[in-house]
C-alpha cells in the first residue's frame, strides 16, 4: 500500500500547550488495517502530504474565523492515535 495520510491532533498538545488544543497537523498511514481503523472511527484518508495539510489548514482555520489560535470544529478519536495524538473527527 502507498503511504497515505490522514489528520490528527497537532502535536504541541502532546507537549502540555492548551493553545492547540483545537489545533490539526496530518500524520502517515502506512497499512490498509490503519486506514480502516481511520474510517471506522469517522477519521479522513487523503492521497497526498499536500491534500492533508490544506485540509487542515482550512479545518482549524476556517473562513469564518478570525483569530491566530487554531480552531478546528470537530472533536478527536482518542482511543485512535497516531504517534501519540488523537485522530481528528470532522464535523460532517
């Protein structure tokens, strides 16, 4: 399988800053099994690095917000991790 990504909790949240608590960075999915987990748990799956970043960006960014501290609207899988943080969960 090629490597695909998904997007999760941003890691600063792992290291104790509440600032990105609703923020979102993409992670690696390397296996089929993790990429059905993913999509169990609501989770997204994209093709590219690019596809998963932008889609994070505008998630924890969206037009409607003005501020500089990351906002995503949707909630985080956290019995679904990967490399320590919670799969992110969109909203629809």
């Amino acid at each position: 399988m090629a490597t695909k990504y998904t997007v999760v909790q941003h890691s600063a949240v792992t290291t104790g800053d509440p600032q990105f608590e609703h923020g979102l960075e993409s992670a690696a999915v390397h296996s089929s099994k993790g990429e059905a987990k993913i999509l169990n748990a609501g989770g997204r799956i994209f093709d590219t690095y690019g596809e998963a970043e932008d889609y994070a960006e505008q998630e924890q960014y969206p037009a409607d917000y003005s501020g500089l501290i990351p906002h995503a609207p949707g909630t985080f899988a956290t019995r679904v991790r990967l490399g320590g943080r919670a799969l992110y969960i969109p909203q629809s």
